[in-house]
C-alpha cells in the first residue's frame, strides 16, 4: 500500500448536482507520519481502526509531532491491505513497515500487541500508559531524528483518552489532536489553491474523510450527515496549526497555505468570535460516529454517498 498522493488541483471544483461522496479515505497509523490511502476502513470508538494508533515519543514520554519535528513528515508507513477489512486481526506474520530518507534500514513493527508497557506517555493534556514497541523501534527513530525516541501504541485495554467534553461528551480517541474524525472537501482545497501562487495537497491538511461532489467549504455547516448507515454529527471547524504550512515532500517549512487562508478563513472573517481566536484559520469539519460501540462496527468506502441529513444555518452556529 502506498502512501497518500493526493493531487490538490488547481481550479474549484463544481458541485455536481448530485450528493457528494467519499473520494479518498486517508489513515494516519503513526501520529504525524505520513498517511495511507485505503479503499475501505472500518470504524471503531475511536475513530478509524489504526489512525493514530502509534506515535513517537521523546526522552520525557512527550508526544513528538511535526510541529517540533517537521522530519516525521517524511516518514513512511505501509500495512497489509487486509487490515482494514472488517473483523481482521493480526496474525504473527502481519506487520506495520516504516521507511525514512536516509534510513539504510526499514522497520518491521508486528502487529500483535507488544509486552512492554510505558508509563507517563503524554499527548496534549492527556497522560497515561502505552505499549512500547522496543528497543528496535527506539533505535530507529532515535537514529532518525537525532534525539532520544520511542515507539509506542495506544493501549485499548487500559487507556481511554477522552475528547473535550464541551464539545462532544462520552466521545475518546487515541493519539489524534482532538476528535475522531476530520473531513474535508476537494472544492474547499480548490478554494485555497485558487488563492496561492504554488497550490498545495490535501496530506498539508490531513484528514480522514476527502469529499468530492460539493460546494467549496459546504462541510463546514455539516451538523449531521450519513455515509453507509452511519451518522456522523460535527463538533467543531478544524483550526489549522502550524503543519499545513509544512511541505509533506522534502519537510521544509514556510508561511503558506496560512498566511493567503487569514484573507479570507479567519476567525475575523467568518464572524467566530473573532476575539477569542484571533489568528486562527480553518478548514475542513472535526465529526464524532453517533452509532458506533464496541461490540458493532461498520467500513466505509471510497465511492459511498454523503447524506446531509441537517447543517447548521450560519458559522454563528458552528462550534470552533
């Protein structure tokens, strides 16, 4: 499996007339790495199986990501096809592959649950334990990045990591920033790409769900919508941090896409109390699955239909 290739295009797209529907399905299995394009993924509590499943961490258990270190961007990942197929589980032979640039060696992390555990693991807010994926793994990121690191896994068994209650109640992820879900369009990456003099791939934004088939920025009145049965209900526009302006091929850093996007995705400009959140831009919608539990889960596909179900009237309305 190849990672995400996503081509941003450079005119917006038309809506079809049509409903929209699932254009790319992008998984991040290791946090801030590069991301995987699937056909299919199923769904679980917490979003995506295996996004954010991973993520490396520093000498003090931080969170690494590529807003401190912009070379994870260039890191890739690989998993067997048949890992997102409702109801696989991994056998001994099933192995998540990591390149880097530079790297004489890949790295072979298997799938089944490791022994080791680590305490003190923080992401953000939330601290807890992980599984360590081993001195292997340490040895590789460490050589990588230059510094002290290791690889650790989500800990299903023990851990839940809650989202912001405010926002979205009785809701967890794993390692992703705050929700299980981010969908954006092709139209809204059109937009922007209309305003920059060198246009920029979707992977700048990294979300789960990429749309085809509506007007530019029409996902972020999206208060409910359904994809395969399932309901999605969004929480919150995605302010967008320091990543997108990071360049997901060579890892160099600059001020675009944000600088173009304050003209006219700002907080100011879309009247979301723009004094609170004073230099902020958006794009795409974070979502919460309504209908998903432990003991029931479901794939969504590329090519399935979106259903709005209801929008919100106004940015007013929208949470950020």
């Amino acid at each position: 499996m190849t990672e995400v290739r996503a081509d941003g295009g450079s005119a917006a797209t038309a809506a079809t007339g049509g409903s929209p529907t699932v254009k790319s399905i992008f998984i991040h299995p290791i946090k801030s790495c590069k991301a995987i394009s699937v056909s299919q993924a199923p769904l679980s509590p917490t979003g995506f199986v295996w996004d954010r499943h991973w993520v490396v961490i520093n000498s003090k258990g931080r969170a690494c990501t590529q807003r401190v270190e912009p070379k994870l961007a260039l890191v890739q990942v690989e998993m067997p096809m048949e890992a997102f197929s409702l109801g696989w589980e991994p056998k001994k032979t099933s192995y998540l592959v990591v390149r880097g640039p530079g790297m004489t060696t890949e790295l072979k992390i298997s799938l089944t649950k490791p022994s080791l555990r680590s305490d003190g693991i923080s992401v953000w807010e939330w601290c807890g334990s992980a599984l360590d994926e081993g001195d292997e793994a340490a040895k590789w990121f460490t050589e990588y990045l230059g510094k002290p690191s290791r690889l650790v896994r989500f800990n299903e068994e023990t851990e839940t990591r809650p989202v912001d209650p405010l926002f979205a109640p009785g809701f967890n992820v794993k390692f992703t920033d705050a929700f299980p879900i981010l969908l954006a369009s092709q139209a809204s990456l059109d937009a922007v790409n209309e305003q920059l003099k060198e246009p920029v791939s979707i992977n700048r934004f990294r979300p789960n769900i990429y749309v085809d088939g509506c007007e530019s920025f029409a996902e972020d009145l999206w208060k409910h919508i359904k994809i395969n049965g399932l309901t999605f209900t969004g929480v919150m526009l995605c302010p967008r941090c320091k990543v997108p302006t990071i360049n997901q091929e060579d890892a160099t850093e600059g001020s675009e896409p944000t600088v173009t996007m304050m003209k006219f995705r700002s907080a100011k400009v879309l009247e979301v109390n723009p004094t609170k959140y004073k230099g902020r831009v958006y794009l795409g919608q974070m979502m919460v699955c309504e209908n998903i539990d432990n003991n029931w889960r479901k794939v969504i596909n590329v090519g399935d239909v979106i259903h709005v179900e209801e929008a919100f009237a106004s940015y007013a309305d929208v949470a950020v």
